[in-house]
C-alpha cells in the first residue's frame, strides 16, 4: 500500500505543499493563493472571454488610458495553473500599450511563474489567446466606430 500523506486544501500550507509536490513553483502558487487580479471592472473598457480546449474559461477586463492599459482584472473558472497564468499576465500587461501586449508571449508569463506542471503549459497559451482576442475585439470596435 502506498504511503500517501493526507493533505487538506482547507489548510493554506497543506495546499502549498501539494501545489508544490505537483511541480508548481512558489512564485505560480503565490500567484494562484493570492489571486491579486482576479475580479472585474465595471467601467472596463473591453471585455472578452475565451474558454479553452481543456474547458477553462477566462474573462478578461481592460481599462485603457493615451493607449496604455492602465488596469486590468480578470475572471477565471479552472485548475490552480489557468488561475495563476492569468494572475501573472495580468501584472505583466499593466502599463503596456496595447502594442507591447499583443507582443507578450507564453515565454514571458512562464519566466514568471517560474515553473508549472508540464501538462499544464497549455493554461498560459489561454491566457495569452484570451489577451489578444481582447485586444483584438478593441481594435475592431475601434475601427468601427471610426467609419
């Protein structure tokens, strides 16, 4: 019989300790724990969602200001990584033009993160899709708008 330790997501270190078993780095779990841009914004000036292969769904809120995404939140139904990829992406796009975001790659959020399960590289691929469809969708609005 296998000698599994009984961990209990109540209990935040129990739940850091299985993130971390699992091949999470303590910088993608602060991120999942902590879940400092996780929410809306009601004056956002786009909003998108995205629900990816693996059924994990993000809804992503862009304020922008001159260009520049002054703020962001975002919403996200999924597993630990979709949570913390998108936490993560959010801290990075902030301040960029719109320019700069559509250039974020999977690279860039992974070096945050630092280390995700294997199996789930594919949550910051979500997160980046669901970034430049946001960007996207403005960027048509925009033109439209404009004729």
């Amino acid at each position: 019989m296998s000698q599994c330790k009984n961990i209990s997501i109540q209990d935040p270190e129990s739940l850091r300790e299985m993130l971390s078993l699992s091949g999470y780095a303590d910088k993608a779990i602060d991120y999942f724990i902590n879940k400092t841009n996780m929410g809306t914004l009601p004056d956002a000036d786009q909003v998108t969602e995205l629900t990816g292969p693996c059924g994990d769904t993000m809804r992503i809120y862009l304020k922008l200001e001159d260009g520049r995404i002054n703020d962001a939140k975002i919403q996200v139904l999924g597993c630990p990584a979709a949570i913390a990829s998108a936490m993560a992406t959010i801290d990075y796009i902030k301040g960029m033009t719109l320019e700069e975001a559509l250039k974020v790659q999977d690279r860039d959020i992974f070096r945050m993160l630092e280390a995700l399960p294997d199996q789930k590289q594919h949550c910051i691929r979500l997160t980046i899709k669901t970034l430049q469809k946001a960007i996207d969708e403005y960027g048509s609005k925009d033109n439209q708008e404009g004729e």
